[in-house]
C-alpha cells in the first residue's frame, strides 16, 4: 500500500513537470495568436477604409454620369426648339420658342458648372483609392510576411507542446482516474501547479507554513496531503 501511494507521489511529480511546461507553452502560444489577430485586425482597418474610398469614387462616378445625361437631354431640346423655331409663323410662337431655348441654355450652364464640380470630385476619389490602394496591398505584404515569421517562430514550441502532451498523457496512464481527476482541478484552480514540494515545513506553492503535524505526515509520504492554503498536493523536498 505504501509502496503504490510513493509510487503516485513519483507519478504525480512527474506529471507535474509536464504540466508545467504544458501551461509554459500555452501561455506563450495564446500570446502569438494574439500578435497574430492584432496584425489582421490592423490589416482589416485598412480594408475597410479602401472600400469606402472606393464607394465614394463609385458615387462620384454615378454623379458624373447622371449630370452628363441631364445635359445631353436639355441640348436635344435646344436643338428641337432651334428646328422648331425655323417653322414657326407667328411672332407669338416665335417669342415662346425663343424664350423655351434660353431657359434651357441657362439650365445647361447650370449643370455644365455642377458637372465640374463632380468631376473634381471625381478626380479626388479616385487619387484616394489609388493611394489607398498602393497603402493597403504595402501593408499586407509587411503583415504576411510579420505573420509568417511568427509562425516559422513558434513551431519548435508547438511541437514541443505535442510532445508534453504526449508523455503527459503516458505518465497519467498509471495513476488512478480520481487522482488524475483531482490533478487536473487543482492544477486549473492554481495556474498549472498542482503538485508542489514542501521544504522545511514550507509549502513551494503558495509559501505559507505548513502546521508541524501535517508536515510529519508528508515527511513521512503515507498520505497524500494537500497545503490547507492552497490545496495543491505536497511533497517532501529532502534538502539535507
Ligand atoms: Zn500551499
């Protein structure tokens, strides 16, 4: 009986090893995939400032064509009226016709000084886009290449992380199911530690101390004794 409980302090000690550097890599894991999203997050603003430069440039366009349009339909009505005034025989119409083609001329200049204006607009958006695209399709290259070089980084630790997994999971394989249970939550309640050493009555956990007759108990190993402070489970640390 004694031998097997010595037997699981080995086992849990050596889980514990992996688990730290299992929580080790995590940690420095999460960190690059945050580095990561920050990047794409930054990459995404300027996508999104280029397709709104280039709404505006579509808007402009839009703008551009309907005020053309507008002028080509009130010259085809001057023409008609000059044709018209040729035809006309009384001085009544003559003067109606005459004022229709001035009204039109003067709604014609009206939307030729409107026309310029959007093509100044126009001219604008699209000196915008083009500058924001030449800025957005520069900083994706720097941010895929920043990305690539993180993850050429970070793959020795992914391995590394496999591998602690692994052997984690071989060293469990001897321990009872409701041990292996109570590691797990400890370790998740404490960071990753959950299995610790006591040293001169000191727990290497939390660094509290821990009361004489618990201590003999763990010196002694014929139990497993969890720290009242921090409940992860203790070891004795022979120093001498
Ligand atoms: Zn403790």
């Amino acid at each position: 009986m004694n031998d097997i409980l010595k037997q699981d302090i080995v086992t849990l000690v050596k889980l514990q090893e992996a688990e730290t550097e299992i929580v080790r890599l995590q940690a420095v894991l999460e960190k690059v995939k945050k580095e990561k999203t920050k990047l794409e997050s930054r990459l995404n603003q300027f996508k999104n400032a280029l397709v709104q430069n280039k709404e505006e440039l579509k808007k402009a366009q839009t703008a551009c064509r309907d005020s053309e349009s507008e002028i080509q339909i009130v010259d085809d009505r001057i023409i008609k009226s000059n044709e018209n005034l040729r035809m006309v025989k009384t001085n009544k119409e003559y003067q109606v016709l005459l004022r229709e083609v001035d009204d039109n001329k003067k709604r014609k200049d009206a939307f030729e000084t409107e026309l310029l204006d959007f093509m100044d607009e126009r001219e604008r958006s699209e000196s915008i886009v083009k500058e924001s695209e030449k800025e957005y399709s520069l900083l994706a290259e720097q941010i895929l290449a920043q990305q690539a070089e993180i993850e050429k980084k970070c793959t020795d630790d992914k391995e590394l992380l496999e591998e602690y997994l692994v052997r984690q999971k071989d060293i469990g394989k001897s321990l009872n199911p409701s041990l292996m249970e109570r590691f797990r939550k400890i370790s998740k309640m404490n960071n990753g530690l959950a299995v610790t050493g006591v040293d001169n009555a000191v727990c290497l956990g939390c660094f509290m101390n821990i009361p004489p007759q618990l201590f003999i108990e763990v010196q002694r190993g014929s139990s497993l004794i969890s720290c009242p402070q921090c409940s992860r489970i203790l070891y004795h640390v022979n120093t001498d």
